[in-house]
C-alpha cells in the first residue's frame, strides 16, 4: 500500500468547512484513497472513499487530485462531535486485507 | 442490523492471569480484524480471519496471543500470562465476504488493563 502524509494537528471553527489534506505521491493505478475517523475512545469510523473521480456521501466530500498524489477531505459544516483523528489510508479494494493506520491527523473543532 | 459487538467492554486482569475478548461481527460478515491500540498510540493490526481459518497474523505478537474465529460463535483474541505491557484498547473489525473488506466496521473495543 501506498504510503500517505497528514499533518499532524488542525482547528476549525464550528459550522466552517473543515479541509483536510493528504498526499500519497507514490499511489498506483489500482489503489484507492479511503478516510477513517477515531472519536477518542471509540473505534475508527469509515467516511468515504474513492479512486479518481470526487466523491460524496451524508458524512464528508472527497476531492482527488487529477494526477491522484493527493486528496482532501471536506467536512462541510464542522460540528463538535466531528472532533477526531482522521485517517488517510491507501489501499488496493477487492482484496481483504486488512487496514495500515498511519498517525492521522488531529482535527480539533473550536467552539 | 446490530453492529459489530465486542465485550467486555472493560476488563481487568492480574499479571499472569488470561485475557478473553470477544467479537461477534456484524450479520453477514465472514472476515474479522483484531487491532490493538496502546496509549497515545496508534492503531495496530494484529491478526485477520476467516470462519476457521487465520488468513494474516503478521500483526500478532509471537507468544502469549492467539485468536480463533470458530463456524459458530464469534472470534475470540486470547492473552495468556498477562503483563502490564498489554494494557490497550483491543478493536475488532468485521467485513462482508462479497466486498472483501472494502470497508471495514469497527466495534467499540474492549479497553484491557491489567495490574
């Protein structure tokens, strides 16, 4: 699997988009870019995921690149409760295996 | 369709005692993942199975722990001889067999600490 880079912290204010940015310069052809969040305490969460083309669901937007080095996820209207790590994770689907977590990235939502 | 369900959610053992998690997967799914998390760390796979089969144990540690996924029953992560350097919060995953774990679902964990 492709390795990703996060920072390691960001704020937002409530009700604001919140953007967080990933890089994954050495992705493959076949390798998607999925999100996972982590509310302290709780177990990771899936969010979204996608090859190419931007994604959207009821939770986040995931906004990829046209070369695919790089991605952003948008939450749009941050609330409180969105406070959590974040995990960018690349990975080839239609094989089960399981999930490499990096570090992530703290996303901390300011009232 | 219930989620993912771990138990206990808290356990507390002596050194040298035994350590049984339980995790019974979502309805439906076949494929279970056993993680395990240390304080103010980061999330570490320990051990994927199938239904009466270990297909990747890379992530388990090479004494003392072992894991089973029974044709009935749910999986179980096992910690014999306890020590306090196993005190973490024990997450397992279960997928569904025809998306072959595109997405995995996660429990709530089982928080293991040990005096």
């Amino acid at each position: 699997d492709a390795k990703t880079t996060q920072p390691p912290s960001m704020d937002c204010a409530e009700g604001r988009a919140a953007n967080l940015p990933c890089n994954h310069s050495t992705i493959s052809g076949n390798e998607y870019v999925y999100w996972y969040r982590q509310i302290h305490s709780q177990g990771p969460q899936y969010i979204i995921h996608g090859l190419k083309n931007n994604e959207t669901n009821e939770m986040a937007s995931l906004i990829i690149t046209e070369d695919r080095k790089s991605s952003t996820l948008i939450l749009p209207h941050a609330t409180l409760r969105d406070t959590a790590v974040y995990y960018c994770i690349v990975r080839v689907t239609g094989s089960a295996r399981q999930l490499t977590f990096g570090s992530g990235t703290q996303l901390t939502v300011l009232p | 369709n219930a989620g993912v369900m771990q138990n206990p959610r808290h356990l507390v053992r002596r050194r040298g005692q035994e350590a049984r998690l339980r995790c019974s997967p979502m309805k439906g799914h076949s494929h279970v993942y056993w993680y395990r998390q240390l304080p103010e760390e980061g999330l570490k796979f320990m051990v994927y199975l199938q239904k009466e089969n270990i297909i990747d144990e890379s992530g388990m540690p090479k004494e003392r722990f072992s894991a089973e996924f029974p044709k009935e029953g749910p999986s179980i992560l096992r910690i014999q001889q306890v020590v306090r350097g196993d005190s973490a919060a024990y997450f397992c995953a279960s997928s569904p067999p025809d998306r072959r774990g595109e997405k995995l679902f996660f429990g709530s964990g089982t928080q293991l600490s040990v005096l």
